[in-house]
C-alpha cells in the first residue's frame, strides 16, 4: 500500500454524523435489482475538509475497508480491485458520489462517507522481513507529523481484508481488538498535542436483490413468557416477565422493530437484535421486551410488536401481539370471594325469612287480641 494511504490508516476516526457543527448526509437506504448503476450521494458543509473518503462494510464482518478517497475535484485514488468495481465523483469540495455501474449481490453492504482535511505527512514502516514459528516480531511505525494523534495498526491478509487491530491514543495504554489481546504489543512513543478526527456519515444501506428470491414482508409473533422465570430473581430489581417478538421469512433485511403497551411506544427494556440473521434465502430478527410482573398479569392489557420492512419503494408494517393474563392465585382469590358472597346472601335470605314469620306472628297475635277483646265486649 503506499505511503499516502497510510495517512487515513492513522488518522482517528469518529463515526458522527454531525459534530461541532459538520453535518454529513448521505443517501438514504436503496433496494435495487440487480445490473443496476447505483448512485450513493454524500455531501457535508466544512469548506476545510477537502479529502473525501468512502468505506465499505460487509454483513459478514465487523471491519469497514477503505474503497478510495479524493482531494476536492482533482483525481481520486482507488484501493485495488475498487478500482474496477466503483467509480468515485466530486462535483465540489462538499460534493461527491459513489457510483456502482452494474450492482450485483456482492455488492450488497453499508458504505459510509468520511471528510477530513488534507495533510501533508511521511510515514514509515519497518521493510517486509520473514520470521521463524513463535518467533518475535517488531513492526516499527512513524511519521513527521504531531497534529496526527492517534496510531492505529491493521493486518491485511490474502483476501485483501484489512482489519483492525487496534489503536493508541498519545502515549496512553493501547486498546486492542478482541480477537488479537495476547498476540500484538502496541507501543506508541511520540508526544503530540492534537488530533484531526475524520467525520463519517451515518451510512447508506445497499440491498442488490438476488433474482431468484422475491421481496416477502416479515410474519411477527409475540410468545408469551416463560412460566419459570423470575422464580429466583433477586426481589430488589423486581420480578419480571420477557417478552419476544419474531419477524420472520422476509427479505431482504431492511426492517427496524419497535414495541406498544397499550397503545403506547415502549423503549424502556427493549433489546432488539443487532442484524437479521439470514436463514436459507430468507431473514429473522427477534426483539424481547422486559416488563414488570404486574403488568403481565394484567388481564387484558395489549403488548404489540411492530416490524416496519422497506421493499424498495414503500415502508410496510406488520404487526403481532399478545395480551396479559391473569395472576396466579386470582381465582382463588375470586373462588373465596365468591363464596364470602353466597354466605352473605344466604345469611341475607334467612334473616328476610325470619322476618317475614315475624311480622306474620305479630299481625296474628295483633288480630286474635282483638278477637278475645271483642267477645268479652259481648
């Protein structure tokens, strides 16, 4: 790789769309059938950031590679085999576009457009050497520059890969990518005192659609929660019930999942899957809800799953839901009262009863007084 891109390898990068004040905007997701030329718009509105630079993210991984990158309107660089693939367009300092000229499914990832400013830097790396099994290896790294501040360090391997493992700030501890703590040492020993971040966009999603597949909306189901759970769960967080909601048999992957209590958005206690996990041709996602006891136990209450699916054209949502239920013990409870009520009633009656033979002596005494009255009057 030569020098010049090494410069954006040890600029530090922040993935923000808008900050002090730079607003990057980038197209918005597209679905396109495959052969077709796909345009990526990007623009943002810092005249002093002159290098605009595009990435490429895959579903399979977590790295993001460097496409190419360019200075205002002049020629602009490709990384290897982008070359024949993209062709990147500034109409100004501000503007530019990434263009697929035929998209096919392996085109199909998030590509991201980043400005920074142009620098004048050299930076050098120790010669390529061969090294014996177990052997250790030092890789030495420097450059002229002490307004770049953060070093980061990636292996690129035979695919052309080139993912990152790991980075330093100033002189202060490196922080290292999972899958390399234990195999690389990263020291960084320069003093510098300020840094240039390269700002990112939010990312435009590109789905090229396989032809032998067709766009299916998600069927969304809620289950109910396990009976088991919060048996043993600690009385000081609360007991309570999840919920899961499964969007399933769509395609393609562009679906974004939210939840309603009653009527009512819920984001409190939600935890949605990062991605659609693709099974055979088609897609599922999964979002669980965590909710108090008592809501769940309270019969009639409506939990609902909303899947919203973009087919290319419109937003569609699909929806599922399920409904509380009542609590343990509540026909007991409603069994006790019930028979509390008959007693009463039925104590009720017989004192009705009993007043009715009452008043029925009364009014017989009251008239056979005045029977024995009126024979002794004769």
């Amino acid at each position: 790789m030569s020098s010049s891109v090494y410069v954006f390898g040890i600029l530090f990068i922040w993935f923000l769309s808008q900050v002090n004040g730079i607003t990057i905007h980038q197209s918005l997701p597209q679905i396109v059938k495959e052969s077709t030329e796909v345009h990526i718009s990007c623009s943002h509105d810092d005249s002093n950031r002159q290098v605009m630079l595009w990435y490429q993210q895959r579903r399979d991984s977590q790295s993001i590679i460097l496409i190419g990158f360019g200075y205002g309107s002049g020629d602009q660089t490709y990384e290897g085999k982008f070359k024949e693939q993209f062709e990147l367009r500034r109409d100004s300092a501000l503007k530019g576009a990434l263009i697929i000229g035929r998209a096919n499914p392996s085109h199909s990832a998030v590509y991201f457009c980043a400005a920074n400013q142009a620098k004048s830097v050299t930076v050098q790396q120790s010669q390529s050497r061969t090294a014996h099994v177990m052997e250790r290896v030092e890789i030495e790294c420097s450059h002229n520059n002490n307004d770049l501040y953060v070093m980061l360090w990636y292996q690129q391997r035979k695919n052309g890969l080139m993912i990152l493992m790991g980075y330093n700030y100033d002189v202060n501890s490196p922080q290292y990518e999972e899958q390399f703590k234990g195999i690389v040492l990263l020291q960084l020993c320069v003093n510098v005192t300020n840094y240039d971040p390269a700002y990112f966009g939010s990312g435009t999603k590109l789905t090229v659609l396989d032809p032998n597949i067709t766009i299916t909306p998600p069927t969304v189901k809620v289950l109910e929660p396990s009976e088991n759970e919060c048996e043993n769960e600690d009385k000081k967080g609360g007991k309570k019930k999840t919920l899961v909601c499964v969007a399933s048999g769509f395609y393609p992957d562009h679906v974004s999942v939210f939840w309603k209590i009653d009527g009512n958005n819920v984001t409190h206690g939600v935890a949605t899957d990062n991605a659609a996990v693709q099974v055979g041709n088609y897609y599922r996602i999964t979002s669980r809800l965590r909710v108090p006891l008592r809501k769940w136990f309270t019969e009639g209450m409506v939990f609902k799953c909303t899947v919203s699916f973009f087919n290319g054209s419109e937003t569609v949502h699909r929806s599922g839901w399920i409904s509380g239920i009542e609590g343990p013990g509540a026909s007991t409870v409603r069994g006790k009262y019930l028979r509390i009520t008959q007693n009463a009633k039925v104590t009720y009656i017989v004192l009705i009863f009993k007043s009715v033979i009452y008043g029925v002596f009364v009014v017989f005494l009251v008239l056979w007084l005045q029977g024995s009255s009126g024979k002794q009057n004769n």
